[in-house]
C-alpha cells in the first residue's frame, strides 16, 4: 500500500482538537495568535484545517491550553503527518492508542461500512472473542496491558447504542470462512455468533455474509478496509469527506480523494450484489452455530 497525494484528514483533526483545547482552555483566538507571534488569521486558518501547522507552534498552544502529555503527543502527530503528501499513522506512536485518528472519525461517523475476510470486526467482537486474538496475535503483552486493550474495544461498541448524537448505520460484510475459523476454540466462537445474531437484530446493524461458494469477490485485491461517511454540516455540506480506512500489520493508511473513494464503493457495490441478504445471513450464522460450535 502507497500512501496518497493531499490527505487532509489529519489537518481538519487537529484543527478540531486544537479548537476544542483552546475553547475549554477559555482563551481567545487573540491571545493564541499573540503566543505564536503571527497574525489571527493564522490561528484561524489552522483550525478550519485550511492551513498546516508546524509542531514547535502546536506544541506552543499545548502548553498555552494547558494540554495533556497524551494530548500534546496526539496534536503533535497529527502536526508531522498532516505536513506529509501521503503518511502512515504509526499506532502508539505519533499518535497514542487512547485516541487513534480513525478512532476519532469513528466516533463522528453517519456510516460505518466494513468488509473483513479474516475476522469479526472489533464493533461487533464479544470479549471472549477479543481476548482470544490478543493472545494469539499480541502474546507479549501482559495480562493487565491485554485486559485494556480488550476494554478499550468493547468500549468503543458504545457508540452503535448511544442516543445522541444519533448512532451510525453500521454495515458488515463477512466471509464465511470468518464464521467456520474456530478462534481459538469452539466455546468462544459458538458465543461470538450468538452475538452476531443479536446485535444483526439492531435496526442500525447490518451483517451480511459472502458465502464461499460466490467464488472470490473483487474485494480479495482491496483486502479488509472501512468507508466512513459523514453527517452534514451547519451548512449542508459533509463535514469531513467519505474516509476509506485500510489496516496494516504496522500501521494504517487513510484514503479521502474522490477517485480512491470511487474506487472503493465499486469493491463495495461488488461484495453488495454477490452477498447474502441480511435474514439469510442470520440464517447461515445460526446454521454455522449449531453445525459448527454446538
């Protein structure tokens, strides 16, 4: 994966950070522009996202807004890949885990569409579930670290119940070969389907599964990834562009120009036309459970 020419993703998430922390801060854009030694306008521009920022001047209104280390080291990150013409978020990193970029627009989303082949994604994961892939894929984490990394997950499923703002529409593609992998044993996965069958029944929920007997979808090249789209704005217009999110083993790539967008609703519309319907899918899930787990 390459990363992409003009992302402004990052800069629009700093300048709302940045916003946030001078507002609750309760210091006036003068003042900020007065520390910096640069004109209001400036100080402006950076918070719509229209200009970058440098990081000794973001660390400066850190200090000024009284951030927090965690704080400062998110803006900070956010301040050295918006500056990139294509850039990687490096988790725990430039930017910590308690508050990742996608993990940002997640929580401001309208629309959450993900397709996975290998696992069930971490919205929809029981504990269980989750526990058992950070044992086999993290297992130099210690016991405390993993229990948070688990929490942090299910925490974040918070957000398909909340009432305000409204909850996103979450759409999940599965193969089926997700449904029949046992991990790590059967107890766990006859739990995580029971799952499935209960959040599918959510009116904001939708799971879909690619029977393996559709042959490989065109989504096999475009591998796991996320469309994120958003509500509009004040002034009807999205307040961020739709987002494609691609995971890697290292790293994570952030995609928002019109032709990568277009590129992935295509793959989308394809897993679309050839996947089981949603009552068939709770279906096929609950013949996966009994013939499989139970």
């Amino acid at each position: 994966m390459h990363a992409t020419n003009g992302s402004t993703v990052p800069r629009r998430q700093l300048g709302r950070l940045l916003t946030q922390l001078r507002v609750d801060a309760r210091v006036s854009i003068e003042a900020a522009a007065e520390q910096l030694d640069c004109s209001r306008q400036k100080i402006w521009r950076i918070e719509r996202g229209l200009s970058p920022a440098r990081g000794p001047d973001v660390r400066v209104l850190c200090e000024l807004y009284q951030a927090t280390p965690d704080q400062a080291s998110v803006l900070v990150g956010l301040a050295e890949v918006s500056k990139a013409e294509g850039w990687w978020h490096a988790y725990g990193q430039s930017i910590p885990a308690w508050f990742s970029l996608y993990i940002g627009l997640e929580n401001v989303a309208s629309s959450v569409r993900h397709y996975n082949a290998e696992l069930v994604p971490g919205l929809l994961q029981t504990p269980e579930y989750a526990t058992a892939l950070f044992l086999l894929n993290r297992p130099e984490l210690g016991e405390e670290e993993r229990k948070k990394a688990v929490n942090f997950r299910i925490q974040r499923q918070g957000l398909l119940t909340r009432r305000l703002p409204p909850a996103p529409e979450l759409t999940v593609m599965l193969s089926e070969a997700v449904l029949r992998r046992p991990v790590p044993d059967r107890p766990v996965m006859a739990g995580q389907l029971r799952h499935l069958l209960a959040v599918g029944q959510r009116h904001n929920i939708s799971i879909r599964v690619l029977p393996l007997a559709a042959g490989p979808p065109l989504a096999a090249e475009a591998g796991t990834f996320v469309l994120l789209d958003f509500p509009d704005s004040l002034l009807g217009s999205p307040s961020e562009p739709p987002t494609v999110y691609v995971e890697g083993l290292t790293g994570a790539l952030y995609l928002d120009q019109p032709h990568e967008i277009a590129a992935y609703v295509r793959v989308w519309r394809g897993l679309e036309s050839i996947a089981l319907g949603e009552r068939e899918s709770m279906e096929l899930i609950d013949a996966i459970r009994g013939e499989c787990y139970e």
